[in-house]
C-alpha cells in the first residue's frame, strides 16, 4: 500500500487528487492540506511514501516547503504538481529535493504512474516538462568539474528523466539491456554520483547554470 499526502491550496483540485489516489487499488490518502505550513506540522506525523506538492502556495512556496519536509523525512518522495512550465522552477523544485514533476492536467492515470515510478527509483515527468530537460541538456554537455558526457550518454540521462526502466531505455534507443548499463555505469562514474535520480538531479544542476 502506498499512502500518499497531498499539498494543494485549489480545494476543488486537491478534492480530485485525493478521489483519484483513494479510488485506487494500492493507494490511500493519508492527509491533505492547502500550505505549506500546515504540510510542515502534519505531515511528518503521517510519514506517507510520497508527497504532491503544489509549487505556488499561500505564505511559503511549495519548493520551500520541498526543502524542509526533506530535512525530516529524508525518504519521502515529493512530486511538484504544477501549472507551471518554467526551467528555473524545475531545477529549483529537484534542488529541493523533489523527484519528479508534473503538469495539473495530467490525467489521474499519469498521476498515479507517477506515484508508482517515484517509488521504484524513477524521476517521471510529463513529456512536455522532459521536452524541457532535454533542451536543458543540449545547452550543456556537461556538469562543470565532471568529464564530458557522450552525445549517446546523454540520449540515455534524457530518458532517465523521464522515469524509463533500463528495458524501456534500450527499446527506446534500440540498444541492449547490457549496453543501457554499461552507459550509466560511465554516466554515475563520470557525474559522480551513485545512482539514476543523483544523476538527473547532478545533470540538471549543472544545466542550470549553462549561459
């Protein structure tokens, strides 16, 4: 089962997400509240698996909030929920501590996807919001201080972002389950980094300060 909290000041979308969450086999709602005030004092005392997160909150921001629900609940896996396209916002939310990032009308079938991916690793976002990251990636190579990635290294830190299963990457790229890990057993060493969601957060960082 997981249990999931929602932070959203939209009574009427948060009512949807929750009928969402609560209609699904496997998942239950475990709290919801409207700011990032209230999220701060409550929800530790719930420790749901994951978090959506509205970004723009009443008072503090949801990346703000991101930030400080981390701090205590270190496992806890937040998903920025948003009608937002904005880079700056994206990397700011996964500098938060945020794994994944979705747009408000996303379909209750992406949303509990999302859910899903966030628990197995993965770092899901909508293909306009990867879209985004990809571009992000084509500015800059690489992160500064780390050895330069490959054009094909690059190609498999986009599908990353967007949640795939290596399977899913090699299908995609049309390469072996064997050559999608030898790729990021290159792409962990050369960002430095010890795992799928490190990477994409490392990469996006140094993205981030591309000119």
């Amino acid at each position: 089962m997981t249990s999931v909290a929602i932070v959203e000041d939209n009574s009427l979308m948060r009512k949807s997400f929750r009928q969402w969450i609560e209609s699904a086999p496997g998942f239950r709602c475990v709290f919801d509240c409207a700011t990032a005030e209230e999220a701060i004092t409550e929800i530790p005392n719930h420790r749901p698996d994951v978090v959506l997160m509205d970004i723009h909150l009443p008072g503090e921001s949801g990346i703000a909030c991101t930030a400080r629900l981390k701090e205590v609940l270190p496992s806890v896996q937040v998903i920025m929920v948003t009608v937002y396209r904005n880079h700056e916002l994206i990397f700011q939310a996964l500098q938060a501590g945020a794994c994944g990032y979705l747009l408000k009308r996303s379909s209750p079938d992406e949303l509990l996807k999302a859910i899903t991916e966030v628990r197995s690793g993965g770092a899901p976002m909508t293909s306009e919001i990867a879209r985004m990251v990809v571009e992000a990636f084509q500015k800059k190579p690489a992160v500064g201080g780390s050895e330069e990635l490959t054009p094909r290294e690059g190609e498999i830190l986009a599908q990353l972002s967007e949640g795939l299963s290596n399977k899913e990457i090699g299908a995609r790229l049309e390469i072996s389950y064997d050559t999608v890990r030898a790729h990021l057993r290159h792409i962990y060493e050369k960002l430095h980094v010890r795992g799928r969601t490190e990477a994409v957060k490392q990469y996006l960082k140094g993205a981030r300060m591309a000119p």
